[in-house]
C-alpha cells in the first residue's frame, strides 16, 4: 500500500515536472523593440496642426482608447504606451517622426498614421526595417499590397472597393445610365476614378463626362452647369465635404434631378446634408460601412452603447457626431484584438502574421454584417460597406452588405 | 518705405561687407566644424537624419539670405524651386537610373534657370509685390507638379520613391552616416562659395542695390542683371538642397512642397538673422526642432505654442542669431579684457 502511495507521488510529481516544463515551453515569451512583461509601445503620427488637421480627433480618440485599455488592466496584463506624434501632413515631418518612433521610442509597430503621401514617405522604409505599419489611415487602394510590402496593412476600404460598389448598383438597376463623375483633383478624387472607370470596365462607355476641381476653387457652380449640359442623367461626386454640399444645392438650382451618388467620405448629415438643403438632398446615395453616431435607429445598439459610454467616461471632449471619433475607435479596437491574440510572442513578425489571420472580427461601431477579415495575401481589412439612401432627415441603409471583391 | 528697404535700415551695408560681420571668426568656425564632423559618430541614426535634414534646410535658407540679405528681394517662393530641385533629382535617379551625386549639379542648374528666368517679370516688382508674385509660385507648384501630362514622370500626386544610397568604396558606414557626411561636404562647398560671392563684386554689386538700387545704377552697376543673377543663384543653391532633400526623405510628392514650407525658410532666414550666413543653420534649427519641442508642450495647441515661442523670439531678439552671436562676441571681448 505505501508502495503502491509512493509510487503514485513520484508519478504525479513526474507529471507535475513534465507539466511544468510543458508550460514553459509553450508559454515562451519573444519581444521585440518595444515589447516587455509589462509594457507594449506603440507608435502613430496625426496631422495635428496644418490642413488636415480636423483629422488629429482621431488620434486623440486613440490615445483615449488605449488609456481606457489600460485601466481595465491592459492587454494580456501589459499597458499600452501610445506615442503620437505631429507631422502637419508634410511627408518629410512624416519620415523624421517615423524615425524617431522606431529608432528612438522603440516602438513595436506604427498603427493608423494618417494619409497618403505621408504613408507612402515611410512605407519603403518601415518595410526595411521590418517594423509593422499597420491599418494605415488612407482609402488609397495601394496599402493591400503583401506581396511587395509584407509590412504595410491598410484598414478601411479602399476608394476604388467604394467605387466598385456604385458601378455595382449602377449597372444592376440603372443599366442605361449616362454617368457624370465630378472629382476632386488630387490623390482621393484621381484613385477613386481609376477605380470607378475598372469597375465599369468595358461598359466604360457609360461615363459621359469628367469634371476635375481643385480644392482651392471657391465654387464648383459652373462644373456643374457643365456636367447638366453633358446630358448625364447620373451624377457621382466624388467630393469633400464643402463640395458635396455646393453640388447638391447648385444641381438643385438649375433643376437638374440626376440619380446623385455621394462617397461616403462626405456622407455627413450635418456637414454636407443640412448645409445643402434636406429638400435638395433627398434620394442621394452613399455607402456606408461605420454606425453614424448621431443616428437615431443605433441608440439601443450594444455597440454604438459601448462606444457612447467610452466617450462619456474617457473622451468626453469627443464629438460623438465627428465621424473621425467613431473611425478612431473602430481602428483602435482592430489593433487591441491583434496586440491580444499575440499573446506573448510580441515580434514584428507574430504582429504581421496575427494582423493577417483576423476573421470575422466586428468592432463596436462597424455596421451590422460588415466584418474584419485579413489573409496572408489579402491586406485589406474591411472590404464591406452598404448602400444607403438620404430620406427625411436622415440616412437609410437598403440592400445587402456589399462586397466590393465579389464578381464585377 | 518699402519693406525691402526697412531691412536694409536695420542692416547697413557697411557692416555686412568687412569679412567678420559675414562670416564666424576662424575658431569659431573650425569648431562649429569639428561638432558637425564628431557628433554623428556618437548618436544614433535617427539623429543622424536630423542633422543631415538640418544641414539642408540650412542650405535652403542661406539660399534665401543671399537673395533677401544680399540683393534684398523677397521671396515666399522658395518651396517651388525646392520642389524642382527635388523632382529633378528623383526623377534623374528613378527614371534614369543616373547616380545621386550627379542629379545634384543638374537639379541646381535647372533651379538656375529656373530661378533667373522668373527673375526676369519679377523685375518689375519689389518689396510686398514681389513677395506675392513668388507666393503665387509656391502655390502654383503643387498643382503643376500633380497635371496629368508631367504624371508619368512625376508619379502624380502618388509622388516618386527614391531608393537611398550606399556608401561607396566599401566604406564601413550605414546609408545615414554616409548621406549626412555627403551633405556636409555639398554644404560646407557650397557655405563657401556663398561667402566668397558675397564678398566679390557681384556681391558687392548685390548689397549696393539692395541698399539703394538708383545709386547703384550710378555707380554703373547692372541692375537688372545682377537682381535676376540673385534670384538664380539662390534658386540653384535651393534645388540643390531640393535635391539632397529627396534623397535624405526618400520620397517626393506634392504635399511636400507646399507654401508652408516656404514660409517656414522665411521664418528660418528671420531667426537666423536676416543678411548672416551663418545664421542660417540656426534659422533651420529653429524650423526643425521648435515644432517638436512645441508639440511636446501642448499636441493640442502645438501651433500657438510655436507662435508664441517665435513671438518671444522676434520680440527679444529681432535680429535673429547674429545679434546673439554679436552680444556673445562682445561678453568674450570684455571678459579678455579682465
């Protein structure tokens, strides 16, 4: 019997030893620059001051993510260092600011640094330093791109997948449409075209006329007038904010009734909707693939919930009806459900690697049914969005979650 | 009074042709020297970078003190030809494969051309109205560099990437060390130069019209030649730091030469000491490092931080880096006295 006990102790503690090791060995924990027991830095640059810089809420939104983050106990017991830094949307700041992230602040990653040109300054860089630049705050469609750049993710979905989605639903319902296209003539207006023109592809045809403006014009009117001459009978404006508005009211004026198709980035009630006339905007439509804040219909959402209680607590000088807050959050969201399934293999490699096996994953303030899926050789985050329709007061979405990669 | 001429009141002519009140004395200088040659030795890369960025804008806003402290033009248009320098040299290196250090005598002879070419209108104006006229420039640029028929040189508004060079005959130092150690050298040639022209005739034909430009032409000098020569010579020195600049980011794209890089050389020129050549390094020190230290007093109110920060500037010390060198010349000459 004692035997029998004895030996039954020298086998649990064999089994204890071999369990033991067996954690150790499976628990290994691997860092990289800017990765510890109990911290993880992260870097990101906003164009706080200069022409973009209404676009710096988003970072603040972050920096208030991750503070909350922390306060609940950090991710998998490490607290988040979020360093943000300025680059007043000037590529060379955006270098030397990268650089003193990676090479100074010995950060893990940059995460949802905003813009294009800025972007592309450091891609070449962070690409050979093989540090993660990930979910890159820009809608150019070149970030999706890993076989040439494994380093460098984009987020949200790229101009030419929202430009895919309108020529979509034009040659379903509108098959003999004349298309007028207004556009901004610079980096968005001229990758949103090129998406907008592959998508129709030989039914090309269908695009009538072109209208460039720049952003310093003070009045698009006469574009307009023009665009009406040309016959179209579609009009897609792919405009910022003050010309959306202006388009809406001058059409309006000289009673032209096209089919209006407004991208989503001037898809805002109070800053393109109301300044152009709620009478003038009805039946517009857009795509959408963030909750709007100040909509009605998500006030008992759970997530819209979640996110208006994160900005009563942590960010209450946050404007709930700026869409960048919203944006911000999403992006931060993203980036915690990565840093967390790392675990504790913190290497820019397991970053990329975990950054490319997301499925199915749904931040808080992502409209219902569009999701988060990443691969190995698909670097585009969200690639979903929804139609929606200006009626009343208000946006209505219709129709499916659209996928811009699905058939042509 | 123009406000050509109020600066010309603040800075008389005779105090900028003797050679000291141009230029450091020798020790000064050598051991100014000797700090650029040592300190990258012993810092980072990143820090490297800075210096080497700070030595560039340093030969842009020299490039606008000869123009506004010798000839006494103004110009808000510097970015333009900045941006052209840098163009010229990105697109010499990705399209034609040609080496960096040969697209830079070419980026500054086009920026030459360039520069005495919109010399020749710019004649016709002076003081504010210049100023204008190469505001207009700046503003322009961006947009020209976007027009579609230049697209498939230029990259569009998707700008060019410019791969970074090595260091040549297998000398052991990283791409950084080896850029910034280049830069110097163009710098220090071109630091040089500038100073010797200053001090030739043609600078001295530059400073006589920026003083008083009938009395100029009475003394025989050619007005109208020696004001665009100004205005080239500038622009070429401005393409060449263009140039080194494309290099150093790696990247062009028309966001980057926007008017507020020009006016960002004008504030540097101001701070550095308007007319003082040496002034300038510090003048690009001021437009590099206060935005950061700015930042890192207020990311919210980062703008008015550095508004403030220059106001206290001008305020205290209106004629920039050389009245401090000068109040500093004058504290080492009483304590020798002791």
């Amino acid at each position: 019997m004692i035997a029998a006990r004895q030996l039954l102790t020298a086998l649990s503690s064999a089994l204890v030893i071999s369990a033991a090791t067996c954690t150790v060995a499976m628990a290994q924990k691997a860092y990289d620059a800017g990765a510890s027991d109990t911290e993880i830095r992260i870097g990101n640059i906003m164009p706080y001051s200069g022409p973009a810089s209404a676009y710096g809420v988003i970072g603040r939104t972050e920096a208030a993510y991750f503070k909350m983050l922390n306060e609940q106990g950090g991710i998998n017991g490490r607290k988040v260092t979020f360093i943000s830094y300025d680059d007043g949307y000037s590529p060379a700041k955006t270098v030397e600011q990268a650089r003193k992230l990676v090479e100074s602040d010995n950060v893990l990653l940059i995460f949802n640094s905003l813009g294009t040109s800025t972007n592309a300054a450091i891609r070449k860089y962070m690409n050979e330093k093989q540090v993660p630049q990930l979910f890159v705050a820009s809608g150019s469609s070149k970030w999706n791109d890993p076989k040439d750049y494994p380093w460098t993710m984009g987020w949200q979905p790229s101009y030419q997948d929202e430009a895919r989605v309108y020529a979509k639903y034009i040659m379903k319902h509108k098959p003999d449409a004349k298309v007028g296209v207004l556009y901004q003539n610079d980096d968005f207006g001229k990758d949103y075209l090129k998406g907008l023109k592959a998508a129709f592809a030989d039914k090309a045809v269908m695009i009538v006329a072109e209208e460039a403006y720049e952003t310093s014009e003070p009045t698009i009117d006469n574009r307009i007038v023009k665009l009406k001459a040309s016959g179209a009978d579609t009009l897609i404006s792919i405009t910022t904010p003050k010309f959306a508005a202006q388009a809406i009211k001058k059409a309006a004026e000289i009673a032209w009734t096209p089919l209006q198709i407004l991208t989503d980035v001037s898809a805002s009630v109070g800053g393109v909707m109301q300044p152009a006339g709620f009478e003038n905007s009805q039946g517009v439509l857009s795509a959408a693939y963030l909750k709007d804040a100040a909509d009605p219909q998500w006030d008992k959402d759970p997530g819209m919930q979640k996110f208006l209680s994160f900005l009563r607590t942590h960010y209450p000088e946050g404007n709930r009806f700026d869409g960048a807050t919203v944006f911000g959050y999403a992006a931060a969201q993203t980036m915690a459900k990565v840093l967390e399934m790392c675990g504790d293999d913190l290497t820019h490699a397991n970053v990329m690697k975990q950054a490319a096996s997301l499925k199915d994953f749904a931040p808080d303030t992502l409209l219902p049914g569009i999701t988060i899926n990443t691969s190995p050789t698909d670097f585009a985050p969200i690639k979903q969005l929804q139609l929606m329709r200006f009626k009343g007061e208000k946006w209505e979405l219709f129709g499916d979650i659209m996928s811009a990669s699905l058939g042509h | 009074m123009s406000a050509a001429e109020e600066v010309v009141t603040e800075a008389p002519a005779v105090e900028a042709v003797p050679k000291r009140a141009m230029t450091l004395g020798y020790g000064t200088s050598l051991a100014v020297l000797a700090a650029l040659i040592l300190i990258p030795l012993f810092v980072k890369n990143f820090i490297i970078f800075q210096m080497t960025m700070l030595l560039i804008y340093g030969l842009a806003v020299l490039a606008l003190n000869i123009l506004t402290g010798g000839s006494g033009q103004f110009s808000l248009g510097q970015s333009a030809f900045y941006a052209v320098g840098a163009y010229t040299s990105a697109i010499l290196m990705e399209h034609a494969g040609m080496n960096y250090a040969l697209t830079l005598p070419i980026a500054g002879l086009i920026c030459f051309g360039f520069g005495f070419l919109f010399g020749q209108p710019a004649l016709r104006l002076s003081g504010v109205y210049l100023a204008l006229a190469t505001f207009a420039l700046a503003t322009a640029m961006p947009q020209l560099l976007k027009l579609g028929y230049f697209e498939h040189w230029t990259g569009g508004v998707q700008g060019l990437v410019v791969t970074k060079p090595d260091a040549p005959f297998g000398l052991p130092m990283g791409q950084d060390m080896w850029l910034y150690y280049f830069t110097l050298a163009v710098s220090i040639a071109i630091y040089v130069a500038s100073v010797n022209l200053l001090r030739s005739r043609s600078g001295r034909a530059f400073m006589a019209i920026r003083d008083n430009e009938i009395a100029a032409s009475a003394m025989g000098v050619d007005v109208a030649l020696y004001k665009t020569l100004a205005f080239g010579v500038s622009a070429g020195i401005t393409g060449v730091a263009g140039g080194l600049g494309a290099i150093a980011v790696q990247f062009v794209a028309p966001d980057g030469y926007t008017i507020t890089l020009a006016i960002s050389l004008f504030l540097g020129m101001v701070v550095g000491g308007v007319g003082w050549l040496p002034g300038s390094i510090v003048g690009s020190a001021f437009i590099i490092f206060v935005p950061n230290i700015a930042e890192s007093i207020s990311k919210g109110l980062s703008g008015a931080v550095f508004g403030v920060l220059l106001f206290l500037v001008i305020f205290l010390v209106p004629h920039g880096a050389r009245q401090v060198a000068i109040v500093a010349q004058q504290l080492i000459a009483k304590l020798k006295k002791n």
